[in-house]
C-alpha cells in the first residue's frame, strides 16, 4: 500500500487525506488478519489473510482507475469483481469457522 500511496499521491489532490486514512484501514485488516495466521495457523486464520489480500487487490485497482484513468484497461471489472468477490467470500467463510458450534 506504501508504494501504491506514493504511485498516486500526485493524482488524489484534495483526497489525500481520505485515501492514506481509507490506506490505513486496509493495511490494518491485512495486518491483523496475517497476524492471527502466524499465531494460530488455522484455516479460519488463512481463509481471513487470503480473503484480506484479494480485498486489498480489488480496492488497489480501483483506486489505480479512479485516479489514473486508463491504467488498468479493459480488465478493471474481472480483476475488481473477482478480488472482491473472492476475498468476500473468503472473509465469511473465516467467520463461519471461528464461530463455536458451527
């Protein structure tokens, strides 16, 4: 995210500050979901850092669009629904294993 912040710091003008917040958050999400992988290393904790990865892929590639039009193509919707999607899925199904008795 670090380096995708410096790539389109130039082009967000006045959303500077929205987008290293919005930044922020997902890195924390990645952050934390890796982390409880390295503790745990159940699938519960793979599923969440997978899903989070394809989540952070799916938010880069729109904001790569939104503020570099044309950067992406053509691929922009396969690439942002199926990271979405994926990394969504992915999430819940974490969700579902970490809860006791189901």
């Amino acid at each position: 995210p670090a380096i995708l912040l410096a790539w389109l710091r130039p082009h967000v003008g006045k959303l500077l500050a929205p987008v290293v917040l919005y930044a922020l958050v997902l890195t924390g999400m990645g952050w934390r979901a890796s982390e409880m992988w390295l503790v745990t290393a159940d699938l519960p904790a793979i599923l969440a850092t997978v899903g989070s990865l394809l989540f952070l892929v799916s938010d880069s590639v729109l904001a790569v669009d939104r503020f570099l039009p044309g950067a992406v193509g053509g691929r922009r919707d396969r690439l942002v629904l199926s990271t979405y999607f994926g990394g969504q899925l992915l999430i819940a199904w974490s969700i579902i294993g970490l809860s006791p008795g189901v």
